[in-house]
C-alpha cells in the first residue's frame, strides 16, 4: 500500500532573481528529490513538482494536489526568497497533510566563494521564515523538519511523517463493516459516527450476523482447504480433531469476502450476537489481523479502525501491530507490570515464536470452543493507543510502554498475550490513563511511534494526550482541564 503513495516536492522562489537562478533552483530541487529517494529511508517516492513563483501555480499545484489519490501530502522548501502572501490562497485550499523542509542546497558556508550571488541563490533560512510564518498565520496543521536534507536523521524524521500522512490517507478512505452492535451497557465502544466521519473519514456500517452466516454456508471444501493450508504453514497445530480449526477458516473466508466485497479494512464483533454460528471467531479474526485487517471486540468499532490504520502507517515494519486489551495487574513491588490478552483476539505480529493453535472452551457467549492463537508476545519499546469520544470532539491517547519477557508460563491461560510496563511506572501509569479517560481497548504497537501519532492527531485536527516518563498526575490534570477550555473554545 506504501508503494501507492507519493508525495509531491514544491520549491519556493520567485521572478525577481532572473531565469538563470531559477533554472538552478530547479535542477537543485529535482536533484533533492531524487537523492530522497535513493536514500532507502523513506517509505514513499518523494515527486519534484515545480518551483513555484507565483500564486496561481501554488493556487492550481493544490488543486490538483488535493484530487489525486496518489498524493498523499506536500513537501515545501524555499530555497530562495519566496514571498508568503503569493502561499496565501494554495495553503488556505490545501487539504492534504503538509510539512515543511527546512534545509539548504548546500551543507556549509563556503569561505572563500561566497559573494552577493551565492547569497542571492541561497537564502534558505531566509526564505524558509518568510514562508513559515505565513503558515502560522494561517493557523495551518503542518509538520516542520530542520537540518541538512542528506543527513540520514533528517530523511527518517521526513520518513516517520510520511508514514504519519499515510494514515491519513487510509483513514480518509477507510470502512468499518460492523458485525451485529457493540456489548450491551459498555459506555467506551460507544460514539458518534456521523462526527467520525467528519473528522477522520471513516465509514462505519452494520451487516447482520445472519449474511455472514449465508457467506460462511457457501464456503466451498476447496477454499477450507486452501485456508487449511495457510494455517498448516504459519502456525502449529493442534493433534487430533481439528473440526473446530475446519470452523474458524470457513469464517476467516465468509468474513475476508464481505469485508472486500464492501471495500472495508476493519470489522468488529460481538460475543453477544452470534446468531446462526457455532462459535465466536477467534483464529479466524487473528489470522485477517496478520493481513492487515483492523479488528475490535465487544463491537469496538473505533479500535477497529485504530489497529487498520497504524497498521497501514507500520506497513513494512516488522515489530507488530495488535488490538490490545489490559486485563490484569501484577502488583509486586519493585516488578509491576500488566498483562495484556483478549479472550481470543490479539493479532499474531506481535509474537515472539511461532503461534499455536489451540481449542478451548471461552466461557461466555454460549457456543462451542474456538479454536485461537496462543502465543507470547516479544519483548521491546512499544506504545498503546485509545481513540475516545468526548461528547463534541475526539481525543487519542498515547502511553508509551516497555514490553518485557514472558514473567511466568501461565500454562492454564490459553490465550495470547504480553507483558509490559507503563510509563512512567504502573500505578502512574494507571491513574494517567483512568484520568484521561482511556479505554479498555488499545492498539499496541512496537512499530507506530507516538510522535507519529501525535502528528496523526495534528493532521487530523483532533486532541492528542501523550502519557509518557515525566507525566504526573497533577501535570495531566492542569493539560486536561486547559485542553477542554481550549478544544470548547474551538468549537464555538
């Protein structure tokens, strides 16, 4: 999906420096471009433009920037003095994710050779203020990266804001195929779908669990086997009887078809609407995970769509994505930590060794035991992140985590799971989250950074709280109470 995407490269000048000027300025702009993209450091194709010099090209180069589904965002840089109101009209129509390169052609000063024609050709820390301030003007979401375009953190930071941009793209674009509602009385899964829409571009629709129970009953011995087959080569089966393994793939097959029929990444489920089927997917919704569907649980439809977006945003990476659910404490002291599972449906990316199948009885739902992954997750810097809906806007929370080694076997708990610390320590951590009104369910990812996500919210124009090594409790409450003023004002 990375490979679909580009994004588009504008240079700022203007007439005032004569054609000889410019004509370099656009060798130089085109050469930046294509050294970004040998540099194997970005995920997407960095695509020279124009240098632009008066505002209807800057005007008509958002336009047609805005109606390409192939540009996922635009890069400016000024190499020379361009003036900011000329930015005006292009910037204030833009409605792509927009950062701005703050660099120079050229590395040093040169000491014996510069004179007023090197200075006249080379203004960028002049031209990049005149052109940031227009955007601060504008008030514009935008990302700014600063040093020299060759240097290799310099590329990565561009790299992980791409990738940013990505997401927002795949979110603008994304459907939510809802199998049945959400739990019965769980506030968190709630929200507003039409305000989702709005902001972030998701639609999110119900199917009823009885089509997919037609789709599954229409599933041929042919494609089970072929199913078979990939679960045979990527994961451990159980011995014996494998009918509750033959199940699984019969729904892995209905549910991939109606989620590709409707064009959706995302779906989620409920335990309690299983109307017409022997048993709640479990490997079947870990197994469409690993391809990267987006999944919730208990009809959480926006953790659903969470986990497909950083997900596409992680494309490549290998670290892994899940849905994710705290479930219980290890209190300890001096070794807290949580342990992380769901009841069947954690996404195997995140494993440590190769999955098993295994055929459990769930507990709850009333249907036959599920065949799942059970596994250990790998050990590693990670994030976990909760879209919520606070009743007029939206807000992402962000913790930051270290996932540890397996502490314990737990050989009578047959799900997938891992244990990790949060920042900036558990019961801290803890209160963190309760206070910003964090929900149960999470995507956790070891590839998805939170600067990224914070630049995912920017993009997105939606509240962002960063729970991290030097959050307090009494910190997070002052940022909570001035965001709610701020975040009420805006929308006046």
């Amino acid at each position: 999906m990375m490979k679909d995407y580009e994004f588009w490269f504008v240079v700022g000048s203007q007439f005032l420096y004569g054609s000889e000027v410019l004509d370099t300025v656009a060798k130089r702009g085109a050469e930046i471009a294509e050294k970004l993209n040998q540099s194997g450091n970005l995920p997407c194709n960095v695509v020279y433009k124009v240098t632009a010099k008066t505002n209807q090209e800057i005007t008509e180069l958002v336009r047609q920037a805005n109606f390409d589904a192939r540009c996922a965002g635009i890069i400016t840089w000024c190499h020379t003095f361009s003036p900011s109101k000329m930015w005006i009209n292009g910037l204030a129509s833009l409605q792509k994710p927009y950062c701005h390169l703050a660099t120079q052609y050229n590395r040093e000063i040169p000491n014996e050779e510069i004179d007023m024609d090197f200075m006249n050709l080379n203004q960028s820390a002049h031209g990049d203020r005149e052109h940031g301030f227009i955007a601060a003007r504008l008030r514009m979401p935008r990302k700014v990266v600063a040093g020299y375009w060759q240097e290799e953190s310099v590329q990565k930071r561009l790299g992980e804001w791409m990738r940013a941009a990505v997401g927002v793209a795949f979110s603008k674009n994304l459907s939510v195929m809802r199998f049945g509602d959400n739990m019965r009385e769980v506030a968190v899964t709630e929200g507003d779908k039409v305000e989702v829409q709005i902001k972030l571009g998701w639609q999110v629709n119900t199917w009823p669990v009885g089509t997919l129970v037609e789709y599954m009953d229409a599933v041929t011995d042919a494609e089970l086997e072929a199913q078979m087959d990939i679960y045979r080569n990527a994961y451990t089966l159980p011995q014996g009887d494998l009918t509750a393994v033959y199940y699984q793939a019969r729904e892995e097959i209905a549910m991939k078809k109606m989620l590709d029929e409707q064009n959706c990444k995302a779906f989620s489920n409920t335990f309690q609407d299983l109307y017409g089927m022997q048993q709640l997917p479990g490997l079947a919704s870990q197994h469409l995970m690993s391809l990267g569907y987006g999944y919730g649980g208990e009809g959480d439809w926006k953790v659903a769509a969470m986990t497909a977006i950083m997900k596409a945003m992680s494309e490549g990476m290998h670290g892994g994505t899940a849905f994710m659910e705290d479930y219980t404490y290890h209190l300890a002291k001096g070794n807290e930590f949580s342990l992380g599972a769901h009841m069947l449906e954690v996404c195997p990316s995140i494993a440590q060794d190769k999955p098993r199948i295994e055929v459990h009885p769930l507990g709850i739902g009333d249907r036959e035991a599920p065949a799942r992954l059970v596994f250990e997750g790998h050990a590693g810097a990670a994030i976990v992140v909760s879209l919520v809906d606070m009743g007029g806007r939206l807000r992402l929370i962000c913790q930051d985590i270290e996932c540890i080694p397996a502490a314990m076997d737990m050989p009578n708990l047959p799900v997938a799971r891992v244990m990790w610390k949060p920042a900036p320590d558990l019961a801290t951590g803890i209160e963190c989250w309760v206070t910003a009104g964090g929900a149960h369910h999470t995507v956790l990812s070891y590839d998805v950074t939170a600067e990224q996500m914070r630049q995912w919210a920017n993009m997105m124009q939606i509240e962002y709280v960063h729970i991290g090594a030097d959050t307090t409790p009494e910190k997070l409450e002052e940022e909570l109470f001035l965001k709610d003023i701020a975040w009420k004002l805006r929308a006046l």
